[in-house]
C-alpha cells in the first residue's frame, strides 16, 4: 500500500457543495477528487512556464475592479489587425505573427517537438 498522509484545509461551503455533488454525480469519493485536482495543479504549475497559469483568484484595488467592470460593460473594438487575422482573410505572417502553431502533445498540452510529448515523473522543487 502507498504511503499516504493526511491535509487538512478549509474551504467555502460553495467549494463543499460542488464537491459533493461532483462526488455523487460521478460515484467518486471526495478524497479522490481532491488528490487528482491537487496532482494535476501541481503538475502544470511543474510543466507549464509561470506565464501560463492563470490564478484562480485575483485581488484587485478599488480603482483596478472598477476599471475592468468598465470594460466589460463597454468593451474596446478590435484593432483593424485582430479584426482581418479573426476573418481569415490575411496571412497570419503579413501581421507580424509567427506562422504555423507551437507544438501540441496529443492531450492538447504544448510539447518540446511534435514528436516528443512531455512525459516523466514530476520532480517537485525543494
């Protein structure tokens, strides 16, 4: 049997709630659900550069929340550029972007090459 240990944390009651129901939907225990979503979070933080993650949670000043409510009310228009390269009229290249797309594993994670997904063990930073 696998060593195992026990975390203790808390979390909102809307977190519990979809939690069990994600549980009794599928047939899978919380604690399994909590170790997967924990693994898979710790691998991309591992495999994905810093600028990839996208927190969960963000705080914003008075001033900044504001400004983003403001621009989701009142969106700007597209530039000139994304609105001929979202048209698929121009060449991606006569806009100054790279042509071509970055190499995707086959379950859609970006890759070294191609040909070599990523793949090992996850080595956790001391």
């Amino acid at each position: 049997m696998a060593q195992v240990t026990q975390l203790s944390v808390q979390v909102s009651v809307s977190v519990k709630r979809l939690l069990d129901e994600l549980s009794e939907t599928n047939g899978v225990e919380t604690d399994r659900i909590i170790e997967d979503a924990l693994w898979f979070y710790v691998r991309a933080l591992h495999d994905l550069p810093q600028s990839a993650i996208v927190p969960a949670r963000i705080v914003l000043r008075t001033r900044s929340a504001a400004d983003v409510g403001l621009s989701l009310v009142n969106p700007a228009l597209p530039t000139p550029q994304l609105s001929r390269l979202m048209s698929g009229t121009d060449d991606p290249g006569e806009l100054g972007l790279e042509q071509g797309r970055a190499p995707v594993a086959p379950d859609g994670r970006p890759s070294q090459s191609p040909q070599e997904p990523l793949t090992g063990p996850i080595r956790l930073r001391d």
